[in-house]
C-alpha cells in the first residue's frame, strides 16, 4: 500500500453501548461489557470503535442531551472504566472515537440552567433566545421530534431554539466563549488520548444566516429564512476548531451532516479547507420514502436510484474528499431487512450482499454493532416496546390524527431508530448472553435471530465475511485507490461496478433479487476474488456468460 492515510482503508465499528454488552445485571450496555468483548472486535479486524455518548444525561434522547461533557453516565460506569477501555483497546490497536454533541446540550446542563436564570446572566449566549411575537413563537420553525423548535421560558419571557426536543436547546456557536468551551472539552478528551471525533448534526450549528443577531432580530432584520443547514459560518468554526485543536492532535473527523449536498460534502472534507476528514451525507437513506415526504411514509427501494447515487458519490469525492461508507447506524433501521431479505432461507446471503457492495467501493467503512452478524429490525408489535422520541412522539401525533394503531406501526416496524438499538443476541443462552437482568429494551422479535458466537463458529458467516472484506481492503490498494466505473446501469436486479488501479481491473456483481439471472460476461474476466457462494463457485454454462444466484455477490479480477 503507498503512503496513504490509515483511515482511508478503516473500518470504523459503531458501539451503541446502551445495547451492546451488560456487565452488571441491570440489562444497560456499559463500558466493562465493552472491555470483556475487544477480542471478539480484534478478531473482525476493524480499526476502530465509534463510542455513541457516554457522558452524563437525562436520557431524553439516549445520551445526545449532555449534562456534562467530562463526565461518564453511571449507567455506563466511571471515568476508570473508561481508561480501562481505552488503553485495552489501544493495547490491541484500535482506536477510540468519540461522539462530539456540540450543536446542542441537556436542559439539564448547568450553562442552561445559568442561562434560564436571567437575560444578563453570562451563559445567557451560550443559548439562542428570542422574543415572540404576539405570543408566538420567532419563527414558524419546526423540531426534528414534533412540534415547534422555539419553547417559551415565563421567567425571562423569551423564547429558546432547539431544533430536536426542547430538552436539548441548541448552542450558540455565533459566541466566542461558547467555542472556547468547546475546545477545552475536545482537549479534556483529546489529552486522554482519544483518536477522533464523530460530529453530530455539525451542519446545523450555525443560526446567525437563518435568524440574526438579537438585535437585528429585534429591530425586525432578522432573516428568519427556513433553518436550513451547511450555512458559511459552519466552515469558518471548523476551520477554527482545525486550527485550534484539531490539527494539534493525530485524529480522525467525521462530520454527521443531515441533509447535506455533494458540493457541500466537498467543502467539508477537502483537505486543503481543513476543516474534516469526512462526512455521513444521508441521501440512499431517503431513497426507500414516497418523494417529498417523511420518513415514514415508505416507498419501495429503487435500486436503480441507489445505483446512480452511490456511484455519484464515488465519482464525486474521488480525488478532491473522501467518502465515508456505511449502511446502519443508532438512527437507522436494519440494512438486511431494509434494502436487503431478511426471510430466514435469504439472511445471510443477503446481509453478505449488502456487505459485499460498499466494500468494494472507495471510501472509510463504518460497521454498526450487529450488522456484522446480519441481524434484522426489531419488529415491534406493541407500542410499549418503543422507547426512542422520535418514534413515541410520531405515534401519539399520528394517534391524535386519528391514524389506526396497525398503520402507525408498520410505519414504526419498517423506520423506528429502536430497529438499530435492540442489544446484541451474543449466544443461545438466556437473554442471548447480553444481560443477567431485564434488557432495557427488548431483542429483535425477529423469528430467525443470530448470535455473535454462532457467527463466530461459523467461517461461512456474515461475522467472517465481513472480516475478509475488511481485510481486503487493507491488502488491495485498488479498493482504496482504484477508480470506479458503474456497469449495467439501467439493470433494476443487479448492481454492478468495476474498478481500475494501474493494470489491475475488478468487476464486482451483486443480484439483488431471488432470481437467477444470466447476463453477458466478457470470458477474460475469470480470477476469482471473493463470493458470497463461499467456495461453491458457480461452473458457467458458456464462456461469455455468468450466472448469477439468488441475493449472489461476486468479484472478479482482470
Ligand atoms: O441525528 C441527526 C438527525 O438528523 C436524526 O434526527 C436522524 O437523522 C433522524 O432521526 C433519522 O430519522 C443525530 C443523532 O445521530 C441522533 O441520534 C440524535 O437524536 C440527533 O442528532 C440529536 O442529537
Ligand atoms: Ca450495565
């Protein structure tokens, strides 16, 4: 491999640690649990592991409400069983990255609770207030969880911003002091010897384009324009933050930018801008919706869309940012039974397919807990197994509209966040090895659920097919390197794509349907990479063809 960034052939796995591993009995993730499974994440290869928040919160939205940045939930453990983690971890070379909360904190953090106190208290700009008009709000702006993104405070008369709930009021980056805070907090961590930082919603923390300066606001300048994110200041503030803390530190970046765009994707992760190394933009993760609706109203995925977005990407960034590659996270549903089949006979060969398809592209991999194992949505019958805001929230609102409960929940079943955050099953025995206690949300209801030990047993797994692809990755600089090319675009059942690295061509086919299909095949491209068959190769019945089986995944070399 030439000289190129260790982070470029990565893969970042994702902890979640609410529901990764219980080590105490009171069925909740905690850091220990982490620690006692590191040789069952050495053995998949990755390089990484992405923390989800594990700082001090009132848990209104799991951990991203932060009431104190330096300090660990007890639910989690203590700020020892921290360094435990991080120095096993870097004792078997992974890396630690963090979950940088900073567009908005807890109510319950004490800037806020200064904040509320008066309009001349010094943290009263940590916060973004506003006076209404008429006893209503600023702006018509609405929140990511319902209802509106202001809430009015009786004891200042003023209104606050918060663009997810009103317990998480969103920061006021406009204010020096504010980012001073913030990169003391990144050093506190930085200086513990964590190795990156994984930026939520970092695209939404500039305000002053859409609203204004109080007192412009007051004097009716404001701009109040649709909160829209990627507004300039956000560049300017991680240009700081790069300059300031950053770039004093070896660390990698990812930016979760909702809503982002290509050109502003660019921005973000060009390295002449220093500003990150990489963003998650979300646009295949819209793409099983009806157009222009909500991610609740679903639509079946069209995969000769999915086909020319990620192939935009991979000619976009190539070259002049970088992408980061993933199928799942604490936000989304389960890939194998959202683009994949998640029928017991199709699982596997599907999970492997989906897994087989980005890793053969260009881009930093990043794997959530479970998806190594192929483990499917939760499929929640009873409105009561829910616990995410967004999802409760989404039914009682449905609920008032008179919605029938079974529509409300098919909705939730097929786009709840709860599909991600069911604990890990990691064996046959009681509460699948993860707790002692009562988990703090049910497993997957799912008829055919797999369990990290069976995975393990098991070299046909998805667990070691996903330690092959990751691997490979880290041998084949043409994965890393190579240029790519979409192939039988107009196909509607196989995604195809060939990449090219000096003399070196591979050609990646993936038949996402049930059916066999033949399609023409050029006879030199013979040499078999890897396949989702394992060794039982597919003998073609005629040079200048290939055959490709259900859910079948295969590339080729040149
Ligand atoms: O998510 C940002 C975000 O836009 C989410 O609302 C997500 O895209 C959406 O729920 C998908 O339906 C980040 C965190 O990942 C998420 O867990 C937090 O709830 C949110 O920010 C607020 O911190
Ligand atoms: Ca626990």
């Amino acid at each position: 491999m030439g000289n190129l960034e260790w982070w470029k052939t990565a893969t970042v796995y994702q902890i979640y640690p609410k529901s990764f591993k219980d080590s105490n009995g009171d069925g909740i993730g905690d850091l220990p649990g982490i620690t006692s499974r590191i040789s069952y994440l050495k053995e998949l290869g990755i390089d990484m592991v992405w923390l989800s928040p594990i700082y001090e919160s009132p848990n209104v939205d799991n951990g991203y409400d932060i009431s104190d940045y330096e300090s660990i939930h007890p639910d989690y453990g203590t700020m020892a069983d921290f360094d435990d983690l991080l120095a096993e971890l870097h004792s078997n070379q992974i890396k630690v990255m963090m979950d940088l909360v900073v567009n908005h904190t807890s109510d319950e953090h004490h800037w806020f609770r200064e904040a509320c106190k008066a309009k001349d208290n010094p943290y009263r700009d940590y916060y973004i207030w506003r006076k209404g008009t008429n006893g209503q709000p600023p702006t018509d702006w609405s929140a990511s969880f319902g209802g509106s993104s202001w809430t009015y405070d009786r004891t200042t008369d003023e209104y606050y911003l918060h663009q997810f709930s009103k317990s998480q009021p969103d920061l006021n980056w406009e204010n020096p002091k504010l980012r001073q805070e913030i990169y003391q907090m990144m050093r506190f961590w930085l200086e513990k010897g964590v190795d990156g930082f994984r930026m939520d919603v970092i695209n939404q923390i500039s305000k002053k384009e859409v609203l204004g300066s109080y007192q412009e606001f007051e004097l009716g300048q404001g701009w109040y324009k649709a909160l829209k994110p990627d507004q300039a200041s956000v560049h300017v503030w991680l240009n700081e933050m790069n300059r300031e803390v950053l770039s004093h530190y070896d660390v990698v970046t990812v930016g979760e930018t909702p809503k982002v765009t290509l050109e502003e994707a660019l921005k973000y992760s060009n390295p002449l801008r220093s500003e990150l190394h990489m963003v998650f933009q979300f646009e295949h993760m819209r793409l099983d919706r009806v157009k222009g609706k909500s991610k609740w109203d679903i639509a079946e995925l069209p995969l000769v869309e999915l086909k020319e977005n990620l192939s935009k990407w991979q000619k976009a960034l190539a070259g002049k940012g970088w992408n980061s590659l993933y199928w799942n996270n604490h936000d989304q549903p389960r890939i194998v039974s959202r683009f994949g089949n998640d029928e017991p006979k199709w699982r596997t060969l599907s999970a492997k397919l989906l897994a087989h398809t980005l890793y053969m592209m260009q881009g930093t991999t990043f794997l959530f807990q479970g998806e190594e194992i192929g483990l499917p949505n939760a499929y929640f019958d009873d409105i009561f197994d829910y616990n995410d805001i967004e999802s409760v929230n989404y039914y009682q609102l449905k609920k008032q509209e008179g919605i029938p409960d079974q529509q409300i929940i098919r909705s939730l079943q097929a786009q709840s966040r709860d599909n991600g955050r069911t604990p890990v099953p990691w064996n046959n025995s009681h509460n699948f090895g993860f707790t002692t206690g009562k988990p703090w949300l049910p497993f997957s209801k799912h008829s055919d659920l797999p369990t990290a030990e069976d995975n393990v047993k098991d070299l046909e797994s998805v667990y070691h097919y996903y330690r092959k692809l990751i691997r490979l990755r880290k041998e084949q600089a043409i994965l890393s390197e190579g240029t790519y090319t979409l192939q039988l675009p107009e196909n509607n059942q196989i995604f195809a794509f060939s990449r090219k690295y000096n003399e070196e061509e591979w050609f990646t086919y993936t038949n996402w349907s049930e059916e066999t299909i033949t399609i023409p095949m050029q006879p030199e491209r013979r040499q078999r990479v890897i396949g989702n068959y394992g060794e039982a190769f597919y003998t073609n019945s005629r040079e200048e063809e290939l055959t490709l089986r259900p859910y079948e995944a295969i590339t080729f070399r040149k």
